[in-house]
C-alpha cells in the first residue's frame, strides 16, 4: 500500500489563503502586499502551486522566490521575523496538525535563506545575519 499524503490540495489551500487573509490585515507586512499584489486570486493559487510542491512534491510551481523578494524595497529582518510569527499562527489554527509541522518547518528554514539572499542583494559589504529563533 503507498503511503498516506501528508495532506490533501485542500489543507494546503485552506493554509494558504487562511495565512494570506492574515497578512493582508496586518498593519506591518499588509500594505508591503497591497503595494505589490495588484491579482490576488493568481498570487493565491501560485502560492497554493509552491506549497502544493513542498508538501506533495507535486513540481507544480515554477517561479522564482529569491529575485522576486530581493527585488521588493525596504524589508528588513523585523518583517521576515513578523511573517514567521503570522505563519506559525496560522498553521496551529489548522486541523491538520502533521501538515502545519512540515509547513513551518519549511517556512523557517525558506525565511532565513530569503533573508539571507537580500541582505547579500541589498548590503553585500555587511555580513549578513540570520532570524533570530522564537
Ligand atoms: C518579509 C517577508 C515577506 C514579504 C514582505 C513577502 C512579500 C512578497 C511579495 C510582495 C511577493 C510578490 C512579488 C512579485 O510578484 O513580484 C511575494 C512572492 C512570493 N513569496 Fe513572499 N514575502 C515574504 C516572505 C516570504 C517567505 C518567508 C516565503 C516562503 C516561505 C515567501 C514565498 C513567496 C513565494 C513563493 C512568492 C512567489 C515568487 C514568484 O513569483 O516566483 N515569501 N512575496
């Protein structure tokens, strides 16, 4: 018998759009998004595709996070570290519990490699320097 999916298209979605809907009330990183995002529905379903690819290995997303987010001006450790926090929330809200732990755990490990790659972007004299755990 294969084994059982970490999770269905479904859980994923609901991760997805109950994070976004977050982000975008929130006072720090929702006018980043309001300024950038000008089709929601596409960042949702494309951002559906990334954690579909994560968590299913399914090969559906095909950008390119690390030129897109060093190309977006003004972040800082601070936002990356508040976009941790609100996606930890939001994956302890969801029933699927073994799939928020694989989520979060990726989330961490993606937030410190984007932030990693803008500070080398942005400030490439400067070491730069990890999230802090927490
Ligand atoms: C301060 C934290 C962050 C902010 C403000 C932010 C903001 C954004 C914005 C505005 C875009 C759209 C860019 C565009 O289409 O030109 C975007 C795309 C994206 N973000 Fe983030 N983001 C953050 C952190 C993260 C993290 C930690 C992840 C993954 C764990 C992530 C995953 C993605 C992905 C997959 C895309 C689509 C990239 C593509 O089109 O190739 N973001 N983000």
């Amino acid at each position: 018998m294969p084994p059982e999916p970490l999770c269905t298209e479904e859980d994923i979605s609901a991760l997805v759009h109950a994070f976004y809907a977050r982000v975008r009330r929130d006072d720090l990183l929702g006018p980043v998004f309001d300024t950038h995002i000008d089709d929601w529905d596409r960042h949702l379903v494309k951002l559906t595709d990334f954690w579909s690819s994560i968590l299913l290995r399914t090969g559906r997303f095909t950008g390119a996070p690390m030129p897109r987010h060093a190309a977006l001006p003004g972040l800082n450790a601070a936002m990356f570290q508040h976009w941790l926090a609100l996606f930890h929330q939001t994956a302890a809200e969801q029933p699927n519990q073994a799939m928020a732990r694989q989520a979060t755990e990726a989330a961490d490990r993606i937030a410190q490699s984007l932030w990693m790659g803008y500070q080398f972007s942005h400030t490439p004299d400067t070491l730069p320097r990890g999230l802090c755990h927490g």
